[in-house]
C-alpha cells in the first residue's frame, strides 16, 4: 500500500498510523491513516490548522501517548526499524539521541528551577553517562545556535533569558547528542517575527551542517514556505498532500490546499471579502465518512462520501489524497 | 463517594439519636452504677463507662454535638471571613491592606492557642468553644476570598457590569461571590473535619464541653485513665471521632477532584 | 548591590518583626482586659487587702494601660518576660526549662513525618490510579483526621499495656534517672546523653520519645504525603517534564531531579503549617505522656489565669510560627529562583 512512495534511503517512515483518545464524550479519532516520509538532509514541513494532529503525530513519533490515547494500527520505521515494537529502555535511547523535539512555548520547556548549564548536563549525561570537557562541549552546542557569550547563559535560570533565547537553548538542548531528526512543533509560535526569521534560518543551518532532517510542524504557511523543501499537508487526521514546497504552493492538488493558499491576507481590491473555506473542521468523534473534507469541499461527489481516497501521485514526486484534485479541474 | 455515605450516616443517626440509642437516658448522662465498666457484650456493644452508661448510647447522642460544631464552627467562619476577603480584595487599596493585616496577625497565632486565650476569656463550655473556634477560623476564609475575587476582579464581565454602573455591593454579590464558592466549599468541608477535631481537642482539655454532655472529646479524655484497663472506655468515642472526620475528609477530597477543573481532564469513558 | 536574595530576606523579615509586634500587643490587650485580678492571684486568696495594693503597685498595675505597655515590651526585648503570677519565677526561665522537651518531641515528629510522607508522597503520584496510589491517600486522610489525643491512647495500650516493650510516661525511666543520670547542658536529653557519652540514657529517651513523637507525627505525615503527591502530580504534567522525557532524559532523572525540586517547594509550605499545629498538638501529647514540656506548663498557666505566664507562652508560639515560615519562605526563594521576583 503506497509503498511506491517509501524508499530504501528513507530515515523515517511512517506507515498508516491511526491513533485514538478516549474522552468524556466518547472515542475521538485523532490519527486516522497518517503517512510520512522523512529522508535524510531534508526540512520536512508538516501544515494544517489546530486540531488536525500534528502535533500528536510529533509525539506520536516518539512513542509518547497520553494515557488514553490507543495506537490502534500503524508502524513508525527508523532506517527500517519499527519504533513501536520497542521497549521503553531502547526508545530511551532513541528520545535526544536519534530523534529530538522541540516544543512551541520554549519557557515552558525547559524547568524553571535548575540553570541552563545543568539542564544541558542532565541532556548529555542521560545519553552517555560521565563525560569529559562537558564544559567545553555544552559552550560550543550554544555557539553552534548562535550565542555570543555561552558562559553567561550556562550561569542564567530560564525566567532570566527571552524567549528567542530559550528557544536556541532548547535547541542547543535537542541537539547536543547529534540527532537524526529533530522535531520542531510550532518552534516560532510564540516568537515574534523577527526572532521567527532567526530560528528559522537557524535550523536551515543545523540542517547544512549536522546533515540532520527536521520535521517543521506549523499551521504558518509563511513558515514553511521559508525553511522546508517538501511539505505534507495534514487535515483532520489525514495526510491529504505532499510535495516539494515550491510545487505544492504553485500548483495545489487538494482542494484544502487550494483553499488554505487563497485564504493567505493579500493585496487585493478594497471592498472585497477575504476568501475562506467554507464550515469548519469536523468533529473528530464522529467524523465525515470517506474523505473527512468532502462536507467543507465544493467538488465532493458520492465516492468522496464513500471512500476514503488514498494518497496517489499526481505529478512528479507530488501525491494527492483526492478523487478530483484540482489539475482535473484546471 | 464513600465520603458522602458516611456522612449521610452520621446525619441521620444524629438526627434520629433519641430513638437510635438503645438506652437513651444514659446516654444523656443518667449515671447507672451497677454497671459499671462492663466490657463490651451483646448487651452493651461498646460498653460502659465509669458511671455504668452505656457508651454506644453516649457515642449516638454525641453525635449530635460533634454534627452541630462542625456546621456552626465552619458556617460562622465562612460568613465571618468570606465577605471581609472579598471586598478586600475587590476593592483593593488601604482597605485591602488593612483587612489582609489583621488576617496575617490572626493566623500567625498558633490557632489552638488562640482559642485557649479566647476561652480563657469567656470561659470554658461548648457554645463558647464553638464561638472561639469560629474566630480563629475565619481568616482560612478571607484569604481564600480574596485571591479569588482579586483575580475575578479582572474579568471582563465584572469590568461590563462596573462600565454600567453597577454598585459593587451588588457586583460582589452576584458576580463574584457564585464564581468564587467551589474553594470555599472545597476547603469548607475538609475543615469541618478539622473542626471537630480541634472542638474534641478544646473538650479533652476541659475548655470545651462540659459534664455529663457526651461529647466525645470529653468521654476520651474522661476514659484516658481508664485506657490500660478498660480500654473500651477512651477507644470508642475516639474511634467515633476518627470516624466522623475521614468522612469530612473524603468529601472534601471528592469534591475537589470534580471542581478542579485542572483536575478534570479525560476521564475515561 | 543586595541580591535578589538578599533583597528578598530583608523584606520578609521586616514583615515578620511588624506582625510579630502586632501579636504582641494583641496578646497584652487580651491578657489585660480580661476580668480575674492579676493582683489577687499574686498575692494568694489569704491575703489581705493592704497586700493586694501593695501587690498592685509592684505589678505595676496602677499605672495607665499604654505604660504598662511600653514598660511591658521594653521588658520582653530586655529578657524580662514577665513574672509568673503562681510560682513568683521568671516566666522567661520557665519557658527555657521547659522547652527542650517540647522541642524534643516536635522536631522528632516532623522529621518522622518528612521522612515518611515525601517518598510516599511522591510514590503515590508515579504510580497514579494504581492500587499503590489508593492506598496512600487513604493514608494521607487517616493521617489528618486521626485524633492525636485517641491515637496517643492507643499506642499506649498497645505499646506498654498488650506488649510492654515501650515505658508509658515521662522522658525517663526512674532507675535511668538515679543511675545513670543525664546532665542538662541543652535540655535536650537526646543531645546531653550523646555530649556525655551516657549510652544507656540515650537508649532510654529515645524509647520514650518514640511514642510521643508518632502520635504527633500523624497529622504532618497525612498533610505531607497528600501535599507532595497532588504537587507531584501537577508537576509531572508539566511541559518541561514532557520535554525532558521526549528527548531522553531518563524516568529516574526526572522525577528525583527534576520533578521534585519543583513539587517541593510548596511542600515545604505545608511543613510550616504542620510546625504551627506540632506546637498546639504537642499540649495534648504532653498531658497523656506526662511530659514535663511547655504543654503542660501552658494548660496549668491557663486553667490558674496566670496571666504572665499565657502572655510568655503565646508570644514565644507565635515567634516560632513567624520565624518558621520565614525560615521556609527563605528556603523556597533559595530553591525556586522566581520567589525572588515577587
């Protein structure tokens, strides 16, 4: 099943994952068939709006689930091996060393009451054990994310930095046993623009220069126009399209891309309504049947109702969840 | 929950007490000397004490003084502290002050102690003890107000009302005082249990109730030099009292956990 | 430049010293204002009335309440707290005499109840919903609801009645006291015995400090474990602990180092409220274990009117009750970087 669009060289391959919660109101269906793949060297943008998984896949990934969240089905393979499967000791080792996160609220990430220079010491140390020039490395994992003077950040306490900074630290953190992949949700949210420039260019130089892969997730198209090469689009537990960047924004298959790209604010004529999409996302307790976009899309005939579409190639390494996506239409 | 249950069974064994005591006079306190210190029997369950009475009779009654302290202790206190927190922390400024100064000086006290002084002053008896009780308690209250109606104070609704020129005594009144009761209860009900201890404790000493009433705290402490021989003596109101307090506990705890919103998250369906 | 710290410690003792004085004078006007005569219970029910007058002058009674005040204070600041009005002793010695032994118990006490309550605390909170967990806030509310008083009695029956392993009253067994006597340096017989290298009076405190000690233990031990357990579990909800275990740092790590850092500090909170209640509990406890401690010298003072005496005891409770929490307020800035900023 779209095995056509995994490949050998993959470094994460995430094989149709469904993942439930059990709530007050009854089971939501928060992952319905998710996947992705991540190759090696490359910015991988995840986009979609608040509430359509992304960041449950981010920790999904990692194998951390609430406590009434199920993995009902799925596989996650790193260079092949099937994360789910594992045990807590091994996915230990995994967490920090091999893939990495990083959080959207940096000062609530990193623990208030120990200084930086600590944190960074439990991060390295809990990875391998007692190390030599601990000093030496933490001060040069905070140059690498840009700061001047590490001493003086090692000595502070997390309320002391801003929020740009705390974001760097957290990063200098996520990174300082070389990752694989590193994970940022959200990493600029919270940021104003300006640091968001910085962040992002930043990772685009972790990226240049560790040879690690990142999976940016963010609902900020701007974002991930900026720093990722390819970019998935998520909806309501889906994956419903995924390219490389520039292709997906010029030519949009799915029609919530299309209309995610319409709704961007531009200049155009004074007087005229802003588009939007029409409705609003379903409830993911009992969500639409066949394709979950069909209520909201103005295409959707009775196999968008029934079936739901697979992931399909539309173009050069361009996929489509869709029946009718819009190159039909053009 | 369990807590709830409990308590139910202490009300109405309290309310019904007359009825429920299988000899009721001696549990009022008429002394019946020939049958004295009787170990417990099918006869006497939990005994009898020093002057022949039958103790679960006397545990039974007490109830309705161990009930009756909780209630006009907590009730006093909360109606006492609550409106001083919340125009304390409505309206801020000097009074604000003012109110949280004296709250400060009253809780600095070692409470028990206070209500020692206070009874010194007026004397030892129940009413008394409840009364002193009531006034070393009511501080818990104010502050707890206080928070709340100084972080309430910003919302907007309140700031709506006070645009259309709404009094605050009826702002405190219908905005802030409903939003702010789950702590208070919350708290309300744990230290009810707290209470009747303290009240057992004022009794134990001699400060609180007074012979031949069956409060507990006094038939424990009656029955202390009695403990090695007649062990059933002390033992039963004492448990009674343990008793009564974990209940109030567990509700309190209960009734926390579906307050707290933070508290409330996926229960599992 | 102060540091925050160092800010943050002057402002809060500066507080303590006004509350402090506020008590007091509270406590005077009480003690002042109630009805009995100071002056009759000096001089005793045979006196004549020539005696009381005279009794009165040298009270100092005659003089305007605001002089006895001031003239009062001065006295408390310079060691004279006052004479008792029964024993005609300084009531400032008394309460140096008879403290060790109340110190005694309630440090023993809490430390039984830190010692217990936090690991239990913290075990209950890992391990939420499990039957672990069930348990120890069973615990925790058996703990504060249990009457010390009852409690006291029970260990007594139990201990020295059923099993005899443990003596029933007193710091003392009477043949330790004649034999192998122990030299009050500090007052605390745990600490003299030790100083002296009096093994067989140590042993013997200890055996009857134990009894005491766990019956005041049972309310600090149900207010902690339930405190560090809810603050644990807040904690471990935490985006920071979500961040740490995401990227690695292992379980162990995180709930000794990072977690309870962050879940103790409130905790610590808790114990000044447990110090407060150890020192009225201790009044019960004194009186069932016969207890030459600052209770018993309390409830006597009280149930005699001995107005100098109350005045002693409950200025002193409240300075340890304010300084205590100050101590703690310290702590907690110490521990938690952003007290410091409020």
């Amino acid at each position: 099943m779209n095995s056509s669009l995994a490949t050998e060289t993959d470094l994460l391959d995430v094989i149709s994952l469904k993942l439930t919660f059990q709530t007050v109101e009854g089971t939501l269906q928060a992952l319905d068939d998710v996947q992705l793949q991540i190759a090696p060297r490359e910015i991988l943008g995840l986009v979609g709006e608040t509430g359509s998984g992304k960041s449950v896949t981010a920790l999904t990934i990692l194998k951390i689930v609430p406590e009434n969240g199920r993995i009902v089905q799925g596989k996650i393979r790193l260079h092949g091996r099937d994360l789910l499967q594992a045990n807590e000791d091994e996915l230990r080792k995994i967490r920090g060393a091999k893939i990495s996160i990083v959080f959207q609220d940096p000062s609530a990430s990193l623990n208030p009451v120990y200084t930086i220079r600590s944190q960074m010491r439990d991060m390295i140390m809990s990875h391998e054990g007692e190390v030599a020039n601990l000093e030496e490395r933490t001060s040069n994992l905070l140059r690498d994310v840009g700061f001047v003077y590490p001493e003086r950040v090692l000595n502070s306490y997390p309320h002391e930095l801003s929020g740009g900074m705390q974001q760097r630290v957290a990063l200098a953190m996520a990174l300082s046993c070389s990752p694989e992949l590193l994970i940022a949700d959200e990493p600029t949210t919270a940021l104003d623009v300006v640091t968001q420039a910085q962040i992002l260019a930043l990772l685009k130089r972790i990226r240049d220069r560790t040879g690690a892969s990142i999976l940016l997730i963010s609902h900020n198209l701007g974002v991930i126009a900026t720093a990722c090469n390819r970019v998935a689009v998520m909806y309501a537990g889906n994956i419903v399209e995924v390219g490389p960047t520039t292709e997906v924004f010029r030519n949009p298959a799915h029609h919530y891309t299309l209309g995610l790209l319409n709704a961007l604010p531009r200049k155009s004529a004074k007087g005229t309504r802003l588009p939007t999409i029409t409705g609003s996302i379903p409830s993911l307790i009992n969500p639409p049947t066949g394709c979950r976009f069909h209520p909201r899309c103005p295409y959707a005939t009775d196999i968008c109702i029934r079936e739901r579409p697979r992931l399909d190639v539309v173009r050069p390494k361009h996929s489509v969840a869709c029946y009718h996506p819009t190159s039909e239409n053009k | 929950m369990a807590g709830v249950l409990i308590i139910l069974f202490f009300a109405v064994v309290a309310v019904f007490a007359p009825f429920l005591a299988p000899y009721p006079e001696e549990g009022a306190g008429v002394p019946n000397p020939p049958n004295k210190f009787l170990p417990p029997s099918s006869a006497h369950i939990f005994g009898t004490d020093y002057l022949g009475r039958d103790i679960l009779s006397r545990v039974i009654l007490g109830s309705q003084v161990s009930l009756t302290v909780a209630v006009v202790v907590i009730v006093l206190a909360i109606i006492i502290g609550t409106p001083l927190g919340a125009i304390a922390g409505y309206l801020g400024g000097g009074i604000d002050e003012l109110i949280m100064r004296i709250t400060d000086i009253f809780l600095s006290f070692p409470s028990l102690l206070l209500a020692i002084m206070l009874l010194a002053t007026l004397g030892p008896g129940l009413t008394n003890a409840m009364i002193s009780l009531s006034l070393t308690w009511w501080p818990w209250y104010t502050r707890i107000m206080r928070a709340q109606a100084v972080t309430l104070r910003e919302r907007s609704y309140v700031e709506a009302a006070k645009v259309m020129g709404v009094s605050s005594f009826w702002i405190l009144l219908r905005h802030i005082l409903p939003n702010a009761i789950s702590p208070i209860l919350v708290q309300g009900t744990m230290d009810m249990s707290s209470a009747i201890l303290a009240e057992a404790a004022l009794s134990f000493i001699g400060l609180g109730a007074q012979a031949p009433s069956p409060e507990w705290g006094l038939m424990v402490s009656t029955g202390r030099i009695y403990i090695l021989n007649y062990w059933w003596f002390p033992a039963f109101p004492g448990l009674a009292i343990f008793a009564i307090a974990v209940a109030f506990n567990l509700f309190g705890d209960g009734l926390r956990e579906i307050l707290d919103p933070k508290t409330r998250r996926f229960i599992q369906a | 430049m102060p540091t925050g710290l160092e800010r943050y410690i002057a402002r809060r003792l500066a507080l303590a010293i006004i509350v402090l004085l506020a008590v007091v004078t509270f406590t005077f006007i009480i003690a002042r204002v109630v009805p009995s005569d100071p002056a009759e219970l000096y001089v005793g029910p045979k006196a004549t009335a020539a005696q009381r007058e005279r009794a009165r002058i040298e009270l100092g009674l005659d003089k305007p309440l605001y002089s006895q005040f001031v003239s009062y204070l001065a006295g408390l600041l310079s060691g004279n707290w006052g004479i008792s009005l029964r024993a005609h002793t300084s009531v400032l010695g008394d309460i140096l005499t008879y403290l060790p032994a109340t110190l005694e118990i309630i440090v023993l006490a809490n430390i039984i109840a830190v010692v217990i309550g936090i690991p239990l605390g913290v075990y209950s909170a890992v391990k939420k919903g499990s039957w672990l967990d069930q348990a120890g806030r069973l615990w925790a509310i058996a703990g504060v609801s249990i009457p010390s008083f009852w409690f006291a009695l029970l260990l007594q029956l139990f201990f020295f009645g059923r099993l005899h392993i443990l003596p029933l009253e007193g710091r003392l067994s009477p043949g330790v006291s004649l034999y192998y006597p122990i030299d009050p340096i500090t007052g605390f017989y745990t600490i003299d015995s030790l100083l002296e290298g009096n093994i067989v009076g140590f042993v013997d405190t200890l055996r009857h400090l134990i009894l005491p000690a766990i019956a005041l233990a049972t309310y600090p031990v149900g207010l902690i474990t339930r405190m560090t357990r809810s603050m644990m579990i807040e904690v471990l909800r935490e985006t920071y602990i979500r961040f740490a275990k995401a990227n690695g740092i292992s379980e162990r790590l995180i709930i000794f180092r990072y977690a309870l850092k962050n879940a103790i500090v409130p905790t610590l909170t808790v114990l000044g409220l447990s110090f407060a209640y150890s020192i009225t509990g201790a009044v019960l406890i004194e009186i069932i274990f016969g207890w030459p401690g600052l209770g018993t010298y309390t409830l006597n003072a009280i149930i005699e009117a001995d107005y100098p005496a109350i005045l002693g005891v409950t200025i002193l409770g409240a300075m340890f009750y304010i300084f205590i929490n100050l101590g703690l307020d310290i702590l907690q800035s110490y521990m938690d970087p952003r007290v410091r900023l409020s």
